[in-house]
C-alpha cells in the first residue's frame, strides 16, 4: 500500500498516534525527495489528527501548510484534501456562511478534476451547512442527491455518512424515533466497515445522540436504537425514496 493508503486507512480505524508517527516521518521524507504529494498529504493528516484531538487552531494551520505545498506544486489536485479540511474547520467552528462558500469552492474544483466521489462528499458536507443554518428543505434536497449517488454507484464507505445525514435531518424536523433509529443504523454501518466517523462526522453524531437522549428519555432511546440495529441502511431509506 502507499503511504496515503496507509495513513488513511490508520485514521479511519482510529490510530491516531500511528497516523502522527507515519505523517512526521513522511514529512522528512516528501521535503528531502521534492515529493510534494507525500508532503502535502502527511500534513493534510496530521490536520485531521490535530481536529479530531479537538484543536481547531492547530488544525487549520495544519491544512493551509499542506495548501501552501500544493499551491507551489501547481498541481491543483493537490489543492483538494487542504480546502476540505479548510472547509471542515469552519464548519466545526460554527462559522457556516463562510463554510458554505468553502464547500461550494470545493466542489467546483473536485467537479474540475474528475472526482464524482469527492464532489458527492462536498455535496454531504455542504448538506450539513444547510442544515445548521436552518435551510431544512435545501439540506434534505442535498442529502438525497448524496445518498443517491452512493447506492447506484455502490460506494460503501461513503453508506455510514448517508446514515448520519438522516439520522441528523430526522433530528432536526423533530422525528426524535426515527433519529434514534438512524443513530444505530449510522453506528451499524460504522462497525461493518471497522471505522470510526472523521472528526467532524463524529461532532455531528455526538449532537444529534444527545438530542434524541433528552428528547426520548435514556429507556425510549435504547428501545428504539435497539430496532434501528435491525435495519439494513438501504431499507432504512425505503420510505424517502418512494
């Protein structure tokens, strides 16, 4: 595997320290090689590393280190993990205008470089702004081009996100059951695939579960995440999509 694989692959499986040592050793590596593939993606990592440990600050900085070796590379398809995790930053810090045009930027780059996956992630993660800034009917419009470009194209690793999107969106229209449901669907799929949720998914999922906790009460929810578990996350969606 290469290097990026491997890093990632650490990340999702919730590896930090692993994912620090890789990413410094590879920087030293990349900066002495003139490889500036390698380095931006070992600092992209470390800003994942840096939000997922909560600090923002650091984070950021991270990302526009690695968007500095990108941009100096001028290969933009360099450009596309730093602007994510620009986007995500702002996101998590609750500006979300600013967020917004991050996302939109990102998507028409993606869009520009051939990646239908990534422009679908951007498309999830643009969902979520909505979402926050209260525009429920665009955020759901958003959602559903999102989910269903991930069940025709059979992108499995994207199917927990899709999950997440709703149990987040049911939250927010104030269907407490069906938000606690879609929690243990997010989490089933989550575990089939032997992953924990990046840093900003994870803040989401964290939200929408202490939501429906209070809502339901810690009996109601367990009783209706335990049906969720039951729940296939294709059937879970059976009703939106007909």
């Amino acid at each position: 595997m290469s290097f990026s694989d491997d890093v990632r692959s650490a990340f999702r499986r919730g590896e930090t320290d692993a994912v620090v040592r890789m990413s410094e050793a590879e920087i030293v590596r990349a900066s002495a090689a003139s490889d500036p593939e390698g380095e931006v993606e070992a600092r992209y990592s470390l800003a994942r590393v840096a939000i997922r440990r909560g600090d923002l600050s650091a984070g950021e900085a991270r990302a526009r280190q690695a968007l500095v070796v990108a941009l100096r590379s001028g290969d933009r398809s360099l450009e596309e993990r730093p602007r994510h995790v620009l986007a995500a930053v702002a996101r998590m810090s609750g500006d979300l205008t600013r967020a917004r045009v991050l996302y939109q930027e990102s998507i028409a780059l993606n869009e520009a470089l051939g990646q239908p996956r990534v422009v679908n992630s951007e498309t999830h993660n643009l969902g979520f702004c909505e979402l926050g800034l209260g525009n429920l009917n665009v955020a759901r419009e958003l959602f559903a081009v999102s989910r269903e470009r991930v069940f025709q194209h059979g992108w499995a690793d994207f199917v927990p996100y899709v999950c997440l999107a709703g149990a987040a969106l049911a939250s927010a229209e104030g269907d407490h059951v069906r938000a606690a449901r879609m929690v243990a669907v997010t989490d089933a799929a989550f575990a089939a695939l032997g992953q924990v949720p990046d840093p900003d998914d994870a803040a989401d999922l964290a939200a929408v579960r202490t939501v429906v906790v209070e809502a339901l009460g810690p009996a109601g929810f367990a009783e209706e995440y335990a049906l969720g578990r039951r729940l296939d996350p294709r059937a879970a969606f059976d009703d939106d999509d007909h």
